[in-house]
C-alpha cells in the first residue's frame, strides 16, 4: 500500500493505491496507481484546477542501486479525473532522486 499529501497554499491532494516492485540485484521497476481527493482551495488566486474532487494517480519509475548507500531514482506520474469532471485538464510530473542510506 502507499499513502501521499501534497499540500500548497493553492491545492490539496490525499492519495493511497497499491504499488507493484520488480525487483533485480540492483535495479527496480515500480508501478502504482491510486485513487485521490482533490481540493481547490476556495480563495485560490490559481486558475489551474483538475477539474473534479476525485482524481486518480499512476506512476512508474527506475531505481538503481549504485552502492550499499547510494539509490538513484527516476519516475513519471500522471494525475486526472479520467473524465468524471466537465474538464480534465490532467498533469504530468517527471521526478528524480537519490536516497543516501
């Protein structure tokens, strides 16, 4: 299972789902999708907003294990209403990071 927040002064997102990992001796291929709660906050200056409170995340990503202490990671997700809303405007977010043990 996975669980995330996004907050900002402008947007809030609570999301959980499942998550899948295909795991080698060093590199790992993951995969989720979840089911979320989004809030344009009302006095928001933004005009971007997704569209419809429920919205939907999937995600893949790489990692690669350099050494005992070092991972690298890169990864893609994708958020949207898939259409339940009158507008699904959707976003996309390419990430990359490294995690020190």
């Amino acid at each position: 299972p996975i669980f995330g927040f996004i907050n900002s002064e402008l947007h809030t997102y609570t999301y959980s789902g499942v998550e899948f990992n295909f795991t080698g001796e060093q590199i790992t291929f993951s995969t989720s999708i979840s089911l979320g709660y989004y809030d344009r906050k009302e006095d928001s200056p933004s005009r971007f907003d997704l569209g419809f409170p429920l919205e939907f995340r999937e995600d893949i990503n790489f990692s690669w294990k350099i050494s005992d202490k070092w991972l690298v990671k890169a990864g893609i997700y994708h958020i949207s209403n898939a259409g339940f809303g009158d507008v699904n405007p959707g976003i996309e977010v390419i990430y990359f990071g490294i995690e020190i043990y």
